[in-house]
C-alpha cells in the first residue's frame, strides 16, 4: 500500500486530487476525490480504461511521449490510486506548469506564438495517433520545458471517450472531426481567444 501525506499533495484535477509518489519523485498518484459524484467516478473509470488501451499502442512512432502514462493501479490510504508518470522540466527538474498558467503569466521567453507553435504540434499528434480528449481545457496540458528551451506539451487529464461504437479508435477522418469539436467546445482553436476566455473568468 501506498501511504500518501498532505506534502505529497501538488494539484487538484476536475475528479482527482493529485500527489508525488512518496518513494519515486517521477511518479505520481491521482486518487479519485471523496465528493466526487457518481457520473464523476463514472467518467473517471471510463478514462481508466482509455488509458490502458493506450498502453497497448506503441508509443516508439510518438515524435515524443505527448500524454502521461498510465503505469499501474495501487492501494493507497486514500483509496485505489492510479500511478501516473509525472512531468518535469528538463532544466529545473520542477514539474511542468500548465497551459493555463503560461496563457496567464506570458514571459519573454514563453510568448503566446511560441504557445501556439508548441500547441499545434500536441493537435497534430493527436490527430495523427487518434488520441481522444473529453476534456481539453488548458490545465489539463503540461508545458515541459526542454533543455534548449522548446515546449513539449503533454495531456496529463481528461483522456478519452464513450462512443458506444469506437470509430474514433480506428478511422483519422472521425477521430479529426471529434478532437476538433473538442477545441471548439472548449474555445481551444486559437490560443489567444483562450487566453481573453482565461483572463476574464479570473478577473470576476
């Protein structure tokens, strides 16, 4: 059994909080939150098992890992935990901010082109390896910074879909036409109408 602690604490998803594995600071553990309602935990299992679909596929043909992996389910003292890889920038070794943040906090060396250069790329890979987000907000997506400064922007939450007929899985004309619904529903087209999206909520 895994024994998690408030310091282990780090982040809070939609259903699950999220904690740094106690004994391998690359890992993480996501245990579903005790208020989460049924259609919640519903939703959380049906991502589970998209999940260790993935892990079927091989991610060798990946131009880079662009989604966090699975790696096991274990017992902890909050409840079933899924044991996830965690992301880290390559520089500082801290864990990679989100997508949310960075359209919120722009520097001079995260602009919003650069943003945008690194988000297209995460969509082309997507659509490329048919690889389905219910979910596609901005904090579900880490920006880890690389060794020579690029972003690799990885989805860390929301995978998946409940198509009782999964041609997603298997045809790129449908899983295109499904990932663009998503950054429609979610104003994630353009990273700039995102980021107006994102500075009115905060300024309410």
């Amino acid at each position: 059994m895994i024994i998690l602690n408030k310091d282990d604490f780090f982040a809070n998803g939609f259903c699950q909080k999220c904690y740094q594995h106690p004994e391998n600071p690359n890992l993480c553990v996501k245990v579903v939150k005790n208020e989460a309602t049924a259609p919640t935990v519903n939703r959380h299992n049906n991502e589970i098992k998209y999940y260790k679909k993935l892990n079927k596929r091989n991610s060798k043909r990946y131009k880079y890992q662009f989604y966090s992996k699975l790696i096991a389910t274990k017992s902890t003292n909050l409840g079933v935990g899924q044991v996830f890889e965690i992301v880290r920038d390559d520089i500082t070794n801290d864990i990679s901010k989100t997508l949310e943040y960075y359209l919120l906090n722009l520097t001079e060396s995260i602009t919003l082109d650069k943003l945008k250069s690194s988000f297209k790329i995460l969509v082309d890979l997507m659509v490329k390896h048919r690889i389905i987000v219910t979910d596609l907000r901005p904090q579900n997506i880490c920006c880890k910074i690389k060794q020579d400064g690029e972003i690799e922007m990885v989805l860390i939450d929301g995978l998946g879909h409940r198509d009782f007929i999964p041609l997603v899985d298997w045809f790129s004309f449908f899983s295109k036409k499904k990932i663009y619904r998503r950054l429609d529903k979610y104003k994630m087209r353009d990273l700039e109408e995102q980021r107006r999206f994102l500075k009115e909520k905060q300024s309410k």
